[in-house]
C-alpha cells in the first residue's frame, strides 16, 4: 500500500480512536472506581476492542509498505524539540511517579537508573538533530532498556489491582512502545535493514495511538473537573503523550519523502 494511503488511515484512526476514548471514560465509566457501570458495561468493551482494532490495522497496514528510507534522521528541528521535551517529561517523573508496594525496592532503583540513562540519551539525541555531533550508535540501546524496566514495573505494580481500562491502554502503549524504541536500535545499529523499516513505521503509529488515546482525554477530563479521575497519574500520562509525540514526530520524518526511495 502508499505511505500516503497509511498516513491517511493513521490520521483517521488516531483522532477516533482519542474520540471514542472520551465517550467510554465520560458515558461507560465510573469515575470513581474506574470499572464499567454495568448498565454500560457491554458498550464499554466494544469501545475498548474498537481502540485496539484501529491501532492493531494501522499497525497491520504498515507491513504493506513499499516506502524505504535510506538513513536515519540527520536533522530536523522538530524531531529535536519533541526529544527535548521527552528528555524533560522523563526528568520530572522522577519526582512524581510512584508504584504500588508490589515493585521491590531493587526494581525501583534500577528504573530510576535507566531513566536517567534515558534523559540523558534524548538531551544528547536532541543535540545531535540540530549539530554535527553524532550520537554512538549503541546509546540507542538505552530506551530499550529503559521501557524493558518501565514495563516490567507497571506490570508488577498493577498485577494486583484490578485491569481496568486505564492499566489496560497504558501497559498496551509501554509495550508497543518498547517494540518501537527496539526497532530504532535497530535502525542506527544497522540490523535487520531488509525488514526492519516496516516493523518500525507499524510500532511507530500503533504506539502513537496508544499513547494518545490513554493521555489526552485523562488530561482533558482531569483539567476540566479538577483532578477527579484519578486511577493512573496524570505525570504517566503526561509523559505518554511526550513519549506518543516522540514516536509521531520520528516516524514521520524518517519516512519523509526526502528521506526515503520507493
């Protein structure tokens, strides 16, 4: 299929996918306990699985591509602001995310250790998209290694709370996220150049979607009734949306038309 019929899809599933996110948290959700009200409580699966089917096609569609790019992004100003903005975003949760007493100590100190890995990566990254300094290509392991932890943290901490569809979407969007931040390690490390470009746009937009179908309308709705929802933080929802502009952003550069043959 044309990257342009993709992006077409990709621009249509996205804002959908935020919409029907909003009608299932503000018609199908209790607010305070974060499950379905059972008079809706069919309605709101059927908008969950209609979710996870517009990332999973848009997903599904990018292995159809023929768009293959030559290098990896060598500058661009946008690509270098939304990284700043991860690398800040990463920053501040330092102070503000916590866990549920289920994630051992070691888990913790070790998450904290990669993430500061990690803002130090998207800083330097960030540099390098508007310099000539150029990034090692092996640094581009540290967000992998960063999500791997992010992951199995979240995992541990919502294990023994209940899988409503807030802890559902997030853990969704960490992983494709991972699977996103691992194909990029790929990318600049020069492995699997035959297949990766495909796996690396399916992650990119999937994982985009993800990350703003969960964030934005938690942000609105917490912004407009004075926190009131609050069954996951708003700084990891903050940092899903950094992190879903991040993914967009990169995406779209790297498959810009200048950057790639056909």
């Amino acid at each position: 299929m044309k990257y342009k019929k993709i992006l077409l899809f990709s621009g249509i599933a996205l804002p959908a996918s935020v919409l029907l996110r909003f009608l299932q948290l503000v018609f199908t959700v209790d607010t305070k306990t974060g499950f379905f009200k059972p008079e809706y409580k069919e309605t709101g699966y059927y908008l969950l699985i209609l979710i996870i089917v517009c990332a999973a096609v848009t997903a599904a569609l990018c292995f159809t591509t023929h768009r293959k790019p030559e290098n990896p992004p060598k500058k661009s100003l946008p690509l270098a602001i939304v990284s700043f903005l991860t690398a800040v975003i990463t920053g501040v949760e330092i102070f503000s995310e916590s866990f549920s007493g289920t994630v051992m100590h070691w888990q913790t100190s070790l998450l904290m250790l990669a993430r500061i890995a990690a803002i130090a990566f998207f800083t330097v990254y960030g540099i390098s998209l508007v310099s000539d300094f150029k990034l090692p290509p092996i640094s581009a392991a540290v967000p992998v290694i960063y999500f791997i932890i992010k992951v199995i943290c979240v995992f541990t901490s919502i294990s023994s709370l209940a899988l409503i569809t807030d802890n559902v979407l997030m853990l969704a969007a960490y992983c494709v996220m991972l699977l996103f931040f691992l194909c990029f390690g790929k990318l600049y490390n020069g492995i699997d150049r035959e297949y990766n470009f495909r796996k690396l746009q399916a992650a990119g937009f999937a994982s985009a979607i993800l990350c703003f179908t969960q964030s934005i309308p938690h942000i609105v709705i917490n912004l407009l009734n004075g926190n009131s929802y609050q069954h996951t933080s708003n700084i990891s929802n903050i940092s899903l949306l950094a992190y879903g502009l991040f993914t967009a952003v990169f995406t779209l550069v790297f498959f810009s038309l200048k950057n790639v043959t056909v």
